[in-house]
C-alpha cells in the first residue's frame, strides 16, 4: 500500500504543478499576450492529470476504508491552488496513520 501512497504523492505534486502552470503562465499568456494556445496544453495535461488525481483519491480512500468527509477534503484540495502541498505534506509526515484515518 505504501508504493500506491507513493504514486499518489507524485500524482498530486504533477497535477498541483500543472494547475499553478495554468494559473500562473498559460492564462497570463493568453489574456495579456493573446496566445490561447498555452491554455489549450495546459489545461489538457491539467485536466488529464486532475482525473489521475480524482481516479487515485477514490481508489487509495476505498483501500484504506477513510471516511467520505476525509475523501472529500482531500479531493477538494486538488481544486484549490497549493493545496497539493499540505495533502503531500500530510501523507508524508503520517503514512502509517492514514490507514487509521477513521
């Protein structure tokens, strides 16, 4: 179970990366530069790896039986900017307590 926590680290730390891309470079690129093209990229590998994100939450919270207010919390943070830091830091510093998580 561990190696699937691992997986989802690198899924979250990818898919936060790409959501601050989003916000960060494509849409000033495209509002302020006039060049849709970065959002049309960005928000594909975005969107591809948000659904990577939402598949593995519910996968690894169906595992470990979490409670579905856990689930939730966790899948709303992949909807909020940075937020893909304290989920990382949280499986980081507890991995032997998310199987407890209850």
């Amino acid at each position: 179970m561990q190696n699937k926590i691992n997986q989802f680290k690198i899924i979250s730390l990818t898919e936060g990366t790409s959501f601050l891309i989003l916000l960060f470079i494509a849409m000033p690129t495209k509002y302020y530069l006039g060049e849709p093209l970065a959002v049309t990229v960005a928000g594909w590998v975005h969107g591809i790896l948000f659904i990577a994100y939402a598949l593995m939450t519910t996968s690894i919270a169906q595992k470990l039986n979490w409670p579905d207010k856990y689930t939730f919390k966790i899948l709303i943070a992949g909807m909020i900017p940075f937020a893909f830091l304290l989920v990382n830091k949280k499986l980081s510093s507890q991995p032997n307590e998310l199987e407890a998580v209850k």
